[in-house]
C-alpha cells in the first residue's frame, strides 16, 4: 500500500468521526478524476513544524542520501519565484515531497510518480525568507532526504 | 501655486508639438528645423501631473543642465570651472562640527535603497531616508544584494587610512560628489537634501571606523 | 613570470617556439579559467533560477488572453479590436509591434504601442480613457487588458527584426528628442536614463543593466524586454511601466501613461534596436 | 470561469517532457488587499497527469505553490499520438482539465 492511500484511509476515518466541514478529504476523492487521487495531506500541510510534516509523511528516519539531486538557485532574486528541481537516482522512487523550512507552512508539495512517471519533479515555490529546502523522497518504502540552503534577496534598489 | 500650475500647463500647450505639426508637412528636413532640445524640455513638462512642488524635480539646475552630455559632447573648462565651483559651495557640515558619526547607524543607511520616492502623487512615507549606498557599491565584503555602478569600497579604510583630510574628503565627497569629480554618476546627495550632514557623518563613520565590517581584517 | 617566458621565447628556434608559445597559451588559459572558478561573484549563484526560470514563461497565459481580448466584442460599444490600425492596416496585429512606435495619420501624432491601443479602445470599443489608464497596470487584485494585448501583439511580432521606420518627420523628431531625453540628468537624484544604461556589465544590486549605447545589448534588451513577465509583480509589464518604474526609482513624480516624453525615448531605444529579432514576452526578475 | 493551462510537451527517445503554465492566484491567506481587507486563502490543492488513462503524477499543493504555477514532469514509454491530461482543483472546488497530443 502506497503512503498517500494509506493516509486517504487514515484521514477519511477522522473525517468522518469529526465531521469535518468544508474542504472535506472524502469530497476531494470523490471528485478527482481517478479514483487513485491522492487525498490531500491536511495534517502535514496545515503544520507550521518541520517535525510534524516529517511525522505526516512517515518520513522521520529519512536517510540522508547523495543520489538525490536538487537544482535551485543559491541565491534567490525574487522570494515569489523560486524554481527548484529535482532529480532522485535512487531506485524505485515512488513520491518526492518538498520542505521550505521556514515558511509559514513548511510543506510545500508532495507528488506521488506513478506508471512510468520519472523520479523528476519542478515547480516554483515562495519563500517568506531564506531557508534550507528539504527533499523527502520515498523509494522502496523507505525515506530519503537532501537539503539545500537558498538565500533570499530583495532586489532592485530597494 | 495657481501661477505655477497654469504655467507648467501653458508651457506645454504652448510647446513645439503643434509647430511640429505645422512644419510636418514640409519634409524630411523637419527635424533640423525644430529645437529638439526645446522640444525636449517642452515633452518633460507635459510628461508629469503632481503638484508643482513634485513637479519642480524634473526641472534642471544649472549644473545638471551642463552635465546632460549628449555622446559626442564633452564638458569645457568653463562648465567643469562652473560644476566644480557650485558643488564645493553646497557643502554643508553637522552641527557638531564632527564629520564622523554613529558606524552602525550608517550601516543601516547604506543598505537602505528607499526614500523619497512618489506613487500616486504621494512621497514614500519613511521615518528617514536610506542613503542607497549599496544599490552601486560594494561595502561590506559580505553584502551579497550590492550593485557595481560605482567603486568597490570593501576595506575603505585600510587602504586609505582615517587621516582627517580623508574623512574630510569622504564627507565631502557624499556630501557633492560633483565637487571633485564634475559630472560623475554618483547623485549629490547631500546638496541635493537626501541625506542629511548628521546621515552623512554617520555613513562615513561606516567608511571609515576600523570596528566597521568594511574594514574587517 | 610571463615576461621571463616571452623572452626565453626569442632564444628559441621557429618550431621550438610554437611548441612553446602553445605551451604558455595553455598555462595562461588554465590560469585563466582557474580565476574565473575562484571569482564568486554574485550572479553565479544566481545564474541557475534566472536558467529555470527562462524555460517556462507564465507571460505566455498573457498572450492567449490578449488574443481572446482582442477578437472579442468588449466595451460600451460591443465592438472587438479587429478594426483597429496598428500601423499594418485594419486588425493587423502580426508584425505591428516590429515597426512601433509610429506616426498615424488620424491622431497626427506618433504613438507606441500602447497609446495606440488607447486610441482603438476608446474610439472603437467606446471605454472611457481615464477608466483604462486607470487600470493600466495590473494588480494582485485586478488584472490589466492592456497588459494582456500588449503581451499578444508583442508576440505576434516573434522572429521578426525590429524595423522602425522613422520615415515620417514627426517620427525623427521623437527619435531625436527621445535621444536628448535620454542624456538629460534631473531629480533628486540626479539621474539621467544613461546613469544606469551607459555601460556594459553593471548592475544596480543584483540587477543587470543593458548598456543601451551598444547596438547588441540595446538589441537584446528591446526585443526580449517588454512585454516580460515580472516574476516580483506576477504580472506581464509593458514598456510603459518600465519607463513608469525607471522614473519613480529616479524620484521623478508619476510619469503620465503615454506621454510623449515616453513615445519619445522608446522610439529612440526601439529604432537603435533594429535588426533584432523579437522574442515576446520577456521574463524578469 | 478558470482560463486555459499551457501545456507543452517534448517528445525524445520514448520519453516525454511536460511542461505546464497554469494561470491561478494561489492567494495565502496573509495577502491584504488595495482596501486593506485579507485575501482569503485560494489555491490550488490538487494537480494529477494522466497518460491516456493513466494516473502517472498525482500531486498535492500547498498555498507555498507561486502565483501562476509552473510544474514539470517527465514520462517514461510515451509515444506519438498519446495523450495527456492535466487537471487541477482547488480549495475553492474550481477545477480545470486541459489535454495535449504527443507529436515527434
């Protein structure tokens, strides 16, 4: 059973015993477009701690791990802007997740790679500050991890 | 005011663009015809509708008149005699006589890029303003967010050490940059009312001050 | 040490000395690139965003809402812009861009891209100007028409020289004013445009600033320029808001959207341009 | 009511490079407006690839996402004539579904 499956059962029983109003996890599955969607991982988005995000992934005995790769900049001209790709060589990567460790709400994404979808993942993030980004990547049932620091700088004259 | 305004207006209405149409009609040869230089400052005037007092900015002093070098232009002895002259007259010193001030309130200064700036006809409102410093120059050896328009100034002091004529010069130098080198790029800013003698003193305490992280070892 | 080589240099025979000399190239190239790794400057920690984010344009959802703009009745008078003139005839957006700014008969007046659209929107779609200029520039609140059509029309000059004209006398006159204008120092500040665009490989902060006195760097910054997609403001920015901005960072009141003066200095940098090919929308920072 | 994704693809050697502009505020909530009111929080949460009919990337967002998104993926045994679907939704029950072609 993949990690993010079996959140979605985790988190469709807490729904259920709360009552959750709004953005509810059972909704979001039923109107994906694939009964595989994802529910969306509200503890670990929610969570302004690293520690928890960690703990809402699964993820607290990461390995440190060279094989993953992070392209971004080290210094960053524009904090809404902040490209960063990824590239895990670890075998049978199935999810990459990505931490800005200082946001407001570290978590920034999470993606699950299925049926041929390479262990490569880009997107651009905000970042309130600088910080150390961190890369989860779960290949195999095990977590790994790499981190880069990006400086954040205000540009033009002010 | 009123007088100002209608002025400002009537210099525009006034200006050449309608004799331009007048003489478009003739041919290629308009254009030596006009005083595009007029024309010019006729275009500045229509350009900007804030108060007059904002809108006085735009207008030119003498020696920013002489230091608007087209390329193929360079400053006479008698411009240079007339920049040089006006600049050293400006300079005005602190109350306290001290050309050195507070090192981290310059600090602060001279990494702050903002001040006085209008939106909406409205100025910045800033409790001071910054002295821009690093918006050209390198200060601090570890300032990563620096610009290059202007002189490196890692290790001010080392170099040239704090002699009083230095810090004499430095002040001056801040102060109307145009006194020693007439026309440069750097802004006048303290004959300008940028910054005030006592910011000055304190940029140049920053320049200078061996506790200072521009004269880190 | 390299003045000791050079002379040894002469002592030796012809073939000797190419050896010789391609030896020292390669110790002086070696040296070189040696330098160039240990210089840290700020740019190369930089270099690898502005790299990624040149490869994606978010500039390019601007272009396809200027084109649904454009071709859509909008307006009091429920009209769409397909029978406005940008210079190539009645709705001719391709290649309009390249030959802007433009003297145009019915105004009597040179205009760039933008006034020109000021004219089409207010006589043929019926807004009121002050109600455009208004939303001239987009915000995070509300985005702006016109920054959306000039993202279009920019674009649908791509792979096209820049090629103005300046054959009607009125245009020569705006180059030839744009020119003064752009030397003429002012403000609080003292600035003139040429403070800061005068040379080649300086920046304000970490900022680039083309040198618009060379023919490849004004090229360059014409033809990729604006249009571009702000990353800081999340939005496509036009010429004009570049003018706009140069002029508040100078300390210079609001400069008044579409004045001749910035017609003026734009015919100047688009006309030294000519020859580039056009590549819109840019991005920035 | 959401505008059109941009989607470009690059097909090489079976493999198949997506690119994808989405235009969204992805608004977090901290943002004040020109009157001073905040912004409520709106972005989007849920980004999924299809490959035919093939869930291959199954993403989650958060408000950290930037303002008009870019992603990027790539996929393994892609051929001429495949198709790709992209959809969003977000915390505001929009949603968008946009698809392309492979071509050589």
């Amino acid at each position: 059973m993949n990690l993010f499956r079996r959140q979605f059962l985790r988190l469709t029983s807490v729904v259920g015993a709360l009552g959750v109003t709004g953005l509810s996890a059972l909704e979001l599955v039923l109107q994906a477009p694939s009964a595989l969607a994802a529910v969306w991982n509200k503890p670990g988005f929610e969570s302004k701690v690293v520690e928890e995000v960690m703990k809402s992934l699964g993820a607290t005995n990461a390995q440190p791990s060279a094989e993953i790769h992070i392209n971004a900049p080290d210094i960053a001209e524009n904090g809404a802007v902040v490209p960063i790709e990824v590239t895990s060589r670890i075998n049978n990567t199935q999810s990459i997740a990505l931490i800005a460790e200082k946001n407001p709400f570290p978590l920034a994404a999470q993606v699950e790679l299925l049926n041929g979808a390479e262990p490569y993942f880009y997107v651009r993030i905000k970042m309130g500050q600088t910080s150390r980004i961190q890369v989860l990547v779960k290949a195999d049932g095990k977590f790994y991890t790499a981190h880069k620091e990006i400086k954040i700088t205000i540009g033009g004259c002010g | 005011m009123k007088a100002i305004t209608d002025q400002w207006v009537r210099g525009y209405r006034l200006g050449a663009i309608p004799l331009l149409l007048f003489f478009s009609a003739c041919s290629q040869w308009t254009a030596s015809f006009i005083d595009v230089r007029s024309n010019a400052e006729t275009m500045v005037m229509g350009a900007y509708s804030a108060t007059p007092e904002l809108n006085q900015r735009a207008v030119q002093d003498p020696s920013q008149k002489i230091c608007s070098l087209m390329p193929d232009e360079s400053l006479t002895q008698d411009q240079m005699t007339f920049v040089t002259d006006a600049a050293k007259h400006s300079v005005s010193y602190p109350n306290s006589g001290h050309l050195t001030g507070d090192w981290k309130k310059g600090a602060e200064l001279v990494a702050d890029g903002t001040g006085q700036r209008i939106v909406n006809g409205q100025i910045e409102k800033l409790a001071r303003n910054g002295a821009l410093c690093n918006n050209c120059h390198q200060i601090d050896p570890k300032e990563v967010n620096a610009g290059n328009l202007g002189p490196s100034l890692v290790g001010y002091a080392k170099l040239r050490g704090r002699s009083e004529t230095v810090i004499r010069y430095t002040y001056e130098k801040i102060y109307n940059a145009w006194a020693f080198l007439p026309c440069s790029n750097m802004p006048r800013l303290g004959a300008n009312h940028f910054l005030t003698p006592e910011q000055i003193a304190d940029v140049v305490a920053y320049l200078t001050d061996p506790q200072s992280p521009v004269n880190a070892p | 040490m390299l003045i000791s080589l050079f002379f040894r240099c002469r002592l030796l025979n012809k073939q000797k000395q190419a050896g010789f000399l391609a030896m020292v190239l390669m110790l002086f190239l070696s040296l070189a690139s040696g330098l160039a790794q240990s210089l840290e400057t700020p740019q190369d920690g930089l270099a690898i965003g502005r790299q990624l984010l040149a490869e994606d344009n978010p500039g390019d959802l601007w272009t396809e809402r200027g084109k649904r703009l454009f071709h859509s009745n909008r307006g009091p008078k429920n009209k769409s812009l397909e029978t406005c003139d940008l210079g190539l005839g009645p709705g001719i957006t391709k290649g309009a861009f390249a030959q802007l700014p433009r003297y145009f008969n019915d105004t009597k007046s040179v205009q760039d891209l933008e006034s020109r659209l000021l004219t089409c929107m207010v006589e043929i779609q019926g807004f009121a100007r002050a109600e455009l200029i208004s939303r001239r520039f987009g915000t995070l609140d509300q985005d702006s028409d016109i920054e959306a059509l000039v993202a279009f029309i920019g674009s649908d000059s791509n792979n096209l020289p820049m090629n103005i004209g300046l054959s009607h006398p009125l245009e020569r006159v705006m180059y030839e004013t744009g020119k003064i204008l752009f030397y003429r120092r002012s403000g609080p500040l003292d600035f003139a445009c040429m403070t800061c665009h005068g040379e080649t490989g300086k920046r304000v902060r970490l900022q680039d600033l083309p040198n618009m006195t060379k023919k490849e760097e004004i090229q360059q910054a014409v033809t990729t320029g604006w249009p571009a997609y702000r990353g800081t403001h999340s939005t496509v920015r036009t010429m004009q808001h570049r003018l706009s901005d140069c002029n508040w960072q100078m300390r210079l009141p609001d400069l008044n959207y579409a004045s001749d003066l910035s017609v003026a200095i734009t015919t100047f940098l688009n006309y030294s341009a000519n020859g580039g090919l056009i590549k819109l929308p840019g991005v920035r920072r | 009511m959401a505008e059109p994704m941009k989607i470009r693809a690059t097909l090489k050697n079976n493999m198949a490079e997506i690119r994808v502009l989405v235009a969204h505020p992805m608004e977090t909530g901290q943002r004040k407006d020109a009157t001073g009111a905040i912004v409520p929080t709106h972005f989007i949460h849920s980004m999924t690839v299809h490959l035919n009919e093939t869930l291959v990337y199954d993403g989650q967002w958060s408000q950290a996402i930037s303002r008009n998104p870019v992603f990027a993926l790539r996929i393994k045994g892609a051929k001429i004539g495949d198709k790709v679907v992209v959809h969003w939704m977000d915390n505001k029950n929009d949603k968008r579904n946009d698809e392309i072609t492979l071509q050589a």
